[in-house]
C-alpha cells in the first residue's frame, strides 16, 4: 500500500482548519435560505425548517442565482469569444479570427449540449449564500453528446489554499462513498483486506487533492477511516492535470481570508430580525383570534372542560362573572413598519432591486441605461472576480480538453495570440457604452466640417464598430478600403 505523502496530509488539515470559522455563518446562512440542505452542517436544535417564517431571504437569493446565470453565463447564448492577439499579423488577423470563431463555437456547442446550465446554477446559490463556490470540470467518457461533465460540489465537501497572488491553487475534497461506487471509481485501487470483503453498501470516506505542481497540478486520492482522524488506509489514485478540474470562485474576500464573503452574510441580521418579527406577529395573530380568557374560580366552571365553540354553552355558578376575555394592554400594529423596512433591505442587499427585472413600466430609455451603468459600476469588482476565477478557468480548461481529444487545434489563452473576449450581458453593457462615445465623437467630427472629418477613419471605425459588438468575422471586410458608396452610406447611418 504506497503511503500518502505527509506534507500532503498536512496541507490538506491546514485547509480545513482555515475553513472552520466559517462554517457556523454558513450553518446560519443556510438555517434562513435552504434548512434542508446543511450535509456536514447540521442546524442547531430549534433551527430546522419549522423555526423558518419569512421567506425573504429564500426568494431574493434564488433570483440573484438566476441573474447570475443570466448576466455571465446566459443559456444558448455565446458567453464568450476568442480574437486574435496583438502580435498577430495584420495580414494574418483576418484568418486567424476566422479560425479562432470555429473553436469559440465548437466550445460554446459543447458547453450548451453538457449539464453546465443546471450544475452552474447551484454553484450560484453557493455562492451567494456562502460567498464560496467550486464546479468540478471534468472529461465526459467517449460517446457522450458533449465531452464535458460538470458538478457543483458542496462547501463542505470543500477546502481549498491560496497562493502568494491570492489565486486559489489547492483543492481538497472530502467526500463518502459506497464501497460499489469507489470500485467503481477507481478498479484498479488496493483496498484493505476488512474493507474488501464488506459488502458494496458500506460506507467509504475518500479525500481527493490536486495542487499545483511543476507546470501543471498533482491529483492524488486516499482512502481514510470513518473516525474523522484522517488517517491514511490507501492510495486509491494519482495522475496530474494540465489545468485543475476544481474551479472555485467567491463573491468578495477581505485580506487575508481565503474563503469568500456572500451578500446574505451582510443580510444576516436583517434576516434574524424579520423572521423574529414574522413570529411574533404570528404569535400576537393567534392570541387576537383565539384571546386570553380569565374564569372565575367558583367552584362550577371548569377550565379544563370549555371548549369556545359555537353554540357551546359554559355553565357558571349564580353571581360569578364566569368566562371574560383578558383586555390586551397594547396592539402590535408598528411591526408591520419594521417589517416592511427590514424586507426592502434584505431584498437591496441581496442585489433584487438592482439586477431584477424593471419594476416601473413607465421608465424610459435613458433611465434604464442609467440603471444599467449604475448596475455595472456598483458590482464591477464583483464581476470582475468572477470573470477571473470561474469564466477564464472554464474556457481554459474546456479548450484544453477539446485539444486532447483533436477536435480543435491547441489554442491557448496566452493574451498575445489568442485573447479572450467576455460577451455575456454583463460584458455587452460595458460594449455599447464604448460604441456609444464612438458614435458621438464621429457625430461631433462630422458637424465639424469636412476638413475635421478628413482624420477619420472610416472603414477603420466600421471595422472596430463590428469587432466590439460581436459580429462575426466573415461579415467584416478586413483588406482594402471601402469604397466610396460605402463610405458614403457610413456617413448617412452614423448618428
């Protein structure tokens, strides 16, 4: 039995010491959004999902997950593109796009005929919930509609390490298995002789860990006993990957931490309050109904016999007051107010009211651009970290895969050849706003006279005009001037 290496084993318990503080505001985060899915994370008692009143919380973070997909990751539509870099020749840029657009597409295809829409949708929830998101990118067997196979693996299965630049580098997971699916797995693994003859539902924690290595990353897989003390019992498998089948991405990380930080960790005390306040009023709505009753001890009423019912008729001894209701000293109609409050913040900061859709029907074209450009700014670091650690790796990693197999040619994103180019909603927004300071500057050159407009380049700004909004590279003449009815035309449709 090949021992496991113990730096490894000690990196792997250093990462999960670092995720301990963390996992009760997960434990919290979940009670209030999704009680009844907390594997690993069991909620403390008076918890569960019958201490939850006030859905809130739930419904915001179900839709920022649902904008998500739909600002970066929209589904049948391209997400991305590839373009040729800088030191590529001018005389080759023509060609090369082209060529480059292919593979874009091949992958995009391959993207949308896997499960990556509905797997990228629960690492969003994660995300927004917990602030910590991992998707295991790996190679579908041979056969498939698509070569990819996406899972969205559980936080708590989850830990992970930096790198000096802050890049998360280290992916540990802990997961169990049945002894028929780890022989499954892995057939060729050695199993202790005790674990081998048990029979194929018995129960098999396995720990998984790629960490960088060389110029790509070391994969490794152990079997450990079932005490939690991690001890190593074999060595199920090792290889090496060219890029890391483990993407995770956070929504915001302070220095120094290396797991994120979600919105619903900065909604959480609006959230505790709200569903206090939501009990509450159900509390102080079922006295209103059912009312707190005083009875005169005179030795004919029985409490334990009423029954308040209509119809029913309370006997009472000849002078006593018998049954009366308990006069309330106050009404507790000011929770409604609080209420409302602690609503509209738990929905602003769950980002509802800002990637929603429009609420007022009535708003016009410029106030929703305004929208838009606030949007964009406000969440810019946001996105930005998204882009760099889930849509780069994706894109990566699924050309690499495409290589190996030979349905495309290697094409790396090394940004002097191949660029990446972002055309999710998000991206676009941030496109049109340079299309449109283009246009008014052509517009303010041309009132400027002919002579002013003589510096223009006009096929030159047709041929950018195209490139920034997304059109495909055979609509595009790149050789040669237009000619003079095409300049002409330019000049006409340009506002």
């Amino acid at each position: 039995m090949p021992p496991v290496d113990l730096e490894l084993d000690l990196r792997y318990r250093r990462a999960r010491e670092r995720r301990r503080p963390f996992e009760p505001v997960w434990r919290d985060c979940l009670a209030f959004t999704m009680p009844q899915r907390m594997p690993g994370l069991e909620a403390a008692p008076g918890r569960g999902s019958d201490r939850l009143f006030d859905a809130t919380a739930a419904d915001a973070v179900e839709q920022l997950a649902a904008s998500l997909l739909g600002e970066l990751t929209p589904p049948g539509s391209p997400w991305f593109g590839l373009r040729a870099g800088p030191q590529v020749a001018s005389a080759e840029r023509p060609m090369v796009t082209e060529a480059l657009e292919a593979v874009a597409a091949r992958l995009q295809g391959a993207f949308d005929h896997a499960n990556f829409t509905v797997e990228i949708h629960q690492a969003f929830l994660d995300l927004v919930t917990l602030g910590t998101a991992t998707l295991l990118f790996a190679e579908a067997p041979a056969g498939r509609p698509s070569p990819f196979r996406f899972s969205a693996i559980p936080a708590t299965e989850m830990a992970i390490e930096e790198d000096v630049d802050g890049a998360v580098v280290g992916h540990f997971r802990t997961s169990t298995l049945p002894l028929a699916g780890l022989r499954s797995r892995w057939p060729d693994a050695v199993l202790p002789p005790d674990l081998a003859a048990g029979n194929g539902e018995q129960p098999c924690r396995v720990i998984e860990a790629v960490v960088p290595g060389g110029t790509g990353f070391d994969y490794r897989a152990w079997l450990t006993d079932d005490d939690g003390s991690g001890r190593a019992m074999a060595l199920l498998a090792d290889g090496r990957f060219e890029h890391s089948p483990f993407i995770t991405f956070r929504w915001v990380k302070t220095a120094g931490e290396v797991y994120g930080r979600s919105p619903m960790m900065t909604a959480l005390p609006d959230v505790r309050t709200a569903n206090k306040v939501v009990e509450l009023i159900l509390k102080n709505a079922s006295i209103a109904v059912t009312g707190i009753w005083l009875a005169e001890d005179d030795g004919v009423l029985n409490p334990a016999n009423i029954k308040l019912v209509p119809g029913s008729i309370i006997p009472k001894a000849v002078g006593s007051e018998g049954l009366k209701p308990l006069e309330m000293p106050g009404r507790f109609d000011v929770s409604q107010l609080i209420l409302d409050d602690l609503r509209a913040r738990i929905r602003h900061t769950l980002l509802v009211d800002r990637l929603g859709p429009v609420q007022n029907a009535r708003m016009t074209a410029t106030e929703v651009l305004e929208r838009s450009a606030e949007t964009t700014r406000l969440l810019a670091a946001v996105f930005g970290r998204l882009q760099a650690e889930l849509l780069t790796p994706l894109v990566a990693r699924g050309l690499a895969i495409l290589a190996r197999r030979g349905e495309i040619p290697d094409v790396r994103l090394d940004g002097r050849m191949v660029e990446l180019r972002y055309q999710s909603p998000l991206a676009r927004r941030q496109s049109r706003q340079d299309v449109q300071n283009t246009l008014l500057w052509l517009e303010s050159v041309r009132q400027m006279g002919d002579h002013a407009a003589s510096v223009v380049d006009l096929p030159g700004a047709a041929r950018w005009l195209g490139h920034t909004l997304g059109v495909p590279a055979e609509l595009i003449r790149e050789q040669g001037l237009l000619d003079a009815f095409q300049a002409e035309f330019l000049r006409e449709v340009l506002p």
